[in-house]
C-alpha cells in the first residue's frame, strides 16, 4: 500500500492553529484541514479567500429586483385589477413579498453556488482521511509528494506542537 | 489602573452655555407660542429620556446574554441611564402644558366626544400622573439597583455581583417592557385621540433601543478617538456596527409594519393618522424617516469594509440621533402643531436639552473609573477578539 499522505491529530483549535502557523513557517505545504467545526483563522491560515457574501448580496439584489419587476408587470401592466380603491401599483403591499422571495432566492441560489463552485452533490464520492474529525478531533493532511524536506522533520513538529497522533496513510475515495 | 476621566472645566461651561442658551429660547418661545413650545418640550424630553432608557435596556441586555465583548464599556450606557430621574421631573412639568399638547384634557371635546368619553377612565390627568410617576419610580428605582450593584462590584469584588445585577436585569426588562409600552401611549400616541395602534409602543421601544444604542456607540468612539478605552480593536467596532445595524432593520420592520398594515387595510379611523402625516407637508419627512432610519444604515453598515471603518460607524451613529429627533418629529408635531415648523425655538431647545443630558451623562460618567474593575467577563472584553 502506497502511504501517501501524512495526517496529524489535534485535540483542540488552539494547538491545531500553532501547529498551522508553525509549518507554514517551515515551508510545508498543508494539503487539507478538518475540523468538527468551521474556524475562520484556518481559512485565513490556508490562505483561501471567499466572495460568498458579495455573491449573496448579488444574489438578493437581483431577487428584489427581479420580483418587484416582475409584481410591477403583471399588477400595473399587463392585468390592473381595481382591489378595494387601492392603485394598481400598490408599492406597500409588495414589500412582504420582496422580503421572502428575495431570502428564498439568496437561500437557494448561495446553496447551487456553493454545490457548483465545492463540487459538492449527492452521491458524490467523499475523502476523509480521519473519521474522528467529525467527532471532536483536528485533522492535518498533507501531501507527502509535496514536501520539499523530509516528513520526519515534519511529523517532530506536529508532535512538538501538541498533536495527539501522527500516521501516515492513503487516502482513498469512499462512497 | 486607574481609568478615571477628568471632567474639564472647558466641558462644563460648553455644556451650561448650550442651557443657557435653551433656557433662553425656552422662556421665549413660552411667551410668544406655548402651544409650540410644549411640543417642544415634550419632543426633547422624551427624545434623551429615551436614549437614557434605550441605554438601560443595552445593559441589561448584555447582563442577561452574558456578554463578554461589552463588560468594558459598561459605564457609558451606565452613566445615560442616570438621566432618567431629572427627565421624570421635567415630564412633570407637562402637567401645565396638557392643553396644549393633548386635545383630549379639553371640557368641551369631552363634552361632545362620544370617543373620547369612551377613554376618560384611562385618559384623565390624575391617571395620567399616577401613571406617570409610577412608572418613573420603577425606572429609577431598577436602574439605581444595577447602577450600585455595579459600583460595589468594583469595590468588594466577586461573582455574586455579577449574579445580582443578571437577576435585576432579567426583572427590569419585564418592568420596562410594560411600563415603557404604556408611557409611548399616553406621552405620545394619545396626542392623536382618536387613533390607536397596537404596535405603536413596540416600534418606539425598538426607536429607543437604536437611538439609545447609537448614542452608547457614539460616546464610545470619541472616548476611544480621545486616547480612552485603548483596548478596544476592530472586533468591538464590528459588534457596535453590527447592534446598530440589526436595530435598523428591527426598526424599519416595525414601523413598515405599522404604516403597512393601516395602508392595507384602509379603515377611516386608523388611516387618518398616516393622512395627517401626507398632507400639510409633512410627506417628506415620512420618507427621509424611512431613508435615514432604515436605508443609511442599512446601506453603510452592510459591506464589510465599511461596518469596520470608525469614522463611517461614527458617521452613521451621528445620523441616527438625527434620525430619532425626525421619528419623534413626525409622531408630534402633526398632531400638535398640523403645520410643518422649524426654526429657532426648535433648535434652541435641542440644545438646551442636548447641555443638559451632557451635564448629566458626564458628571456620572466621570464620577467613578471608566472601566470596571471586578467583572467576571472584563479579561474577555479587553482582548475581545473576532475573525
């Protein structure tokens, strides 16, 4: 079996994070992190940014737009009904609806982007290189291909900095 | 660590010739136009009332969540809510100004008003002052409690305390929830008689609690542009911004809801009120209410980039206080005055009021160190930190 993959164990967020730190310093290079929960300082640390919330905002400007259009056509244009005295364009009343359609349309559109953009669907074969990262364990992945210097060096600093365990293994996908 | 502020002498005398100069217009404008004048005074006694009240709640909501991120700042929406007794003396005074204020204290309407009559038991000047006196006890009697058991925290020490004051809290709120709800309807709601809403004190609850909010951030950021409260970093700015903002939009929902609802269902008794504020002028400041209340802060405080920028937060709070003076505006003057006015008595009694508040405010904030000594969650707060 073809060890590939060097995963180091952290029992909590703050030694996982120096231990982030700690071999980004060195030079190596971390191939994926898993955490019981979402940290954003693991995010910043693996140097990843997100548009997520420009692309909601986006998302929920074209919505309110697009269906106080859409209430505009259908209730001034193209059929005035008379309700009670009221103006055909009843801008009051819209506003109820503009609120929930535009959470439903940011809600939806945010969960296809995100599905698209991690790849992410049902069915889809999944990695996981350590079952307890969805218990209360941090996982540490990296490449073993990817390192420039030796893994030994690497696995002494992931002990040194307070991982409970460090194994190395071939990730292989499940289903 | 001693964190105490001095209160400068220059401070004082800016604060004595802003009353100086209210009590001037005041004295004046009560002889040439008391109808204008109470409304007036009315509008700017309840505006810093309840700040000091939407300040008291602030504290007692971070009692009650047990917040960490906040405990540092604890003595500025303290030292607002020491306002409340002088602004229950000053309420008093109204007693010679109902007249003109509240069409209702009148015989003859009384006389022919089948409506009014209808709500004499409820609306008649001795209940009116019971009511109001009671309620004022209740208000300075919980915050004096919090107040003092957040004192002798700083002196004795110890979690006991901090239990103390989350039970006050947890107490004060249900008291301010009724009390407060019924002052917005006497005070304010009943200048138009023959209307009634249910969400009317809810949407002025959630006023204060913004305004009262925003002047807590405002105060807290000059205090930090001065050199104080040097602890205070990007995360504490974030959470002032985001309060701020979640209480405009909990405003903007709760005062659409109120116009919508009359709008939609179109009963003469209950449009009259919005009618009266479409006509006579007053239509434009139905609008800008919504766009500085609701639109500004919502647009301002939404990107990331700008809900962490101090001067933008400090800009937006600065424009809220506005926006309550407008919100309150609007709620009075159509009922008191039926014409838009505004000139120099208006100006003249912000200001003298605005001294006033300060001269409180100060004296209070000044009297005791600015950051607590013995709170369980002070450690927390001074090295608050978000992602």
């Amino acid at each position: 079996m073809n060890k590939n993959h060097i995963i180091g164990v952290f029992d909590d967020e703050d030694s996982l994070m120096s231990a982030v730190h700690e071999v980004k310093e060195k030079g190596f290079e971390i191939w994926e992190i898993f955490t019981p929960y979402p940290i954003h300082e693991v995010i910043e640390a693996m140097g990843k940014k997100t548009r997520f919330t420009f692309a909601a905002f986006i998302y929920g400007f074209l919505g309110a737009a697009g269906v106080l259009s859409f209430m505009y056509y259908t209730a001034v244009i193209d059929w005035p009904i008379n309700y009670g005295g009221k103006p055909t364009n009843a801008f009051p009343s819209f506003i109820v609806v503009t609120i929930v359609i535009t959470i439903l349309t940011v809600t939806l559109a945010s969960l296809f982007t995100f599905s698209l953009r991690a790849k992410i669907y049902p069915g889809k074969a999944y990695i996981l290189p350590d079952a307890r990262s969805t218990d209360d364990k941090f996982v540490m992945v990296f490449d073993k291909s990817k390192q420039s210097s030796g893994s030994g060096d690497l696995e002494s600093i992931l002990l040194n900095k307070g991982a409970v365990e460090v194994y190395e293994k071939e990730l292989q996908p499940q289903i | 660590m001693d964190t105490k502020i001095t209160l400068t002498k220059g401070f004082q005398y800016v604060t004595f010739a802003m009353m100086a100069i209210g009590i001037a217009v005041i004295a004046y404008s009560f002889f040439t136009d008391p109808t204008r004048a109470w409304a007036n005074f009315l509008l700017n006694n309840y505006m810093f009332l309840s700040i000091a009240i939407g300040a008291s709640f602030f504290i007692a909501l971070q009692y009650i969540s047990q917040s960490g991120w906040s405990a540092m700042f604890k003595r500025v929406p303290e030292a607002m809510m020491s306002y409340i007794p002088y602004a229950g003396i000053l309420m008093l005074l109204l007693f010679f100004g109902m007249h003109s204020i509240y069409h209702w204290t009148h015989e003859d309407a009384l006389a022919t008003d089948t409506l009014i009559q209808h709500k004499a038991p409820y609306l008649n000047i001795p209940f009116f002052f019971i009511r109001m006196i009671v309620f004022f006890l209740a208000w300075v009697l919980m915050t004096r409690l919090i107040r003092n058991a957040s004192l002798n925290e700083d002196k004795v020490g110890g979690r006991s305390f901090f239990e103390k004051s989350e039970l006050l809290s947890k107490i004060y709120i249900f008291i301010l929830a009724i009390t407060f709800s019924f002052a917005t309807f006497d005070w304010i709601m009943s200048i138009d008689v023959h209307w009634f809403s249910t969400l009317f004190s809810l949407k002025n609850f959630v006023a204060a609690f913004l305004h009262g909010t925003a002047t807590v951030v405002l105060v807290v950021i000059i205090l930090h542009q001065r050199g104080f409260y040097k602890e205070m970093n990007k995360s504490h700015l974030l959470d002032f911004s985001r309060y701020v903002f979640m209480l405009s939009i909990v405003w903007g929902y709760f005062a659409f809801s109120q116009f919508m609802i009359i709008w939609y269902g179109n009963i003469p008794e209950e449009t009259e009120y919005f009618a009266h504020r479409w006509n006579s002028g007053f239509k434009v400041i139905f609008y800008v209410n919504f766009f500085i209340n609701w639109f500004l802060p919502f647009v301002l405080l939404l990107p990331q980039v700008l809900n962490k920028n101090i001067k933008v937060v400090k800009a937006v709070v600065i424009i809220l206080i506005f926006g309550q003076y407008l919100d309150l505006y609007e709620q009075i003057f159509p009922g008191v005055m039926h014409h838009p006015v505004f000139g120099i008595t208006e100006v003249g009694f912000f200001i003298g009021f605005a001294g006033l508040f300060l001269f409180i405010f100060a004296k209070a904030l000044t009297a005791v160190p600015l950051i607590p000594k013995n709170h369980p969650y002070l450690d927390e707060s001074l090295h608050h930190h978000l992602h």
